[in-house]
C-alpha cells in the first residue's frame, strides 16, 4: 500500500505547488489576468500558461525522481518553481525590442511558443541540476 499512498502524496504536491505557482505568475502579470484571457481565446498566453504548468511538472518530476523524502520533494518543487519565475523575468528583462506581457496580452502566437519555449526548456536545466 506504501507506493500508492506515496504516488498520492506526491500527485498532491504537484497539484499544490503548480497551483502556487499559477497564482504567483498570475501576480506578476499586471497587464491581463490569465484566466479571463484564456476565456476570450487568448492562444498566446494559453501556449504560456501551458509553458508554465508544463516547466513546473518536468521540475517537480526530477524532484520526486532524486528526492529521498516528501520534504526533499517540497523544497526542491519550491525552489524550481522560483527558478522558472526568475526565468519569465529574464526573458521579459532580455526582450528589448518589445515587452512580452503585452505581446501577450496582444495574443501574438510567436511570443507565446517562445515563453513555452523558454518555460519548458529551462525546466529540463533546472530539472537535471536537482541530485
């Protein structure tokens, strides 16, 4: 019974933390809320939302795959997820020629697979650095 109630636990921090973590990347944007952008069909942000919930799980799952305790689990869920946030930064920080957030908000696409691009691609980095 050990391995389901393990595979429960960590499905539940997962969930917590990916949640956590769309509500502080939801913070961050000033320009638009998520949610109602993805309800107007906004397909940029939703190809970034996906980015995100997508670089957080690859996060989460070399945590789970290297940790030996749930706390271990927790603490390098939380610092990924910090991690992939300094990202979105950065990347808006280095877009010199036009702000992301409002290309986003524009719904342009290219911007979008780009920040899903950048979400998931630094996951596997930060992910691979987790031992």
């Amino acid at each position: 019974m050990g391995p389901f109630l393990a595979t429960l636990g960590y499905f539940v921090i997962a969930i917590v933390i990916v949640l956590i973590g769309l509500a502080i990347f939801e913070f961050l944007t000033r320009q638009y809320k998520d949610w109602d952008e993805v309800k107007n069909g906004n397909q940029a942000i939703a190809m970034s939302i996906s980015g995100k919930i997508i670089g957080i799980c690859i996060v989460l799952s070399f945590a789970i795959y290297h940790s030996f305790t749930v706390w271990d689990t927790l603490i390098w869920g939380a610092y990924g997820m910090v991690l992939q946030m300094i990202a979105y930064l950065l990347f808006e920080l280095f877009t010199r020629k036009f702000s992301v957030e409002t290309k986003l908000k524009e719904n342009n696409t290219a911007v979008g697979i780009i920040s899903m691009g950048v979400s998931i691609g630094l996951a596997f980095v930060i992910g691979a650095s987790i031992t």
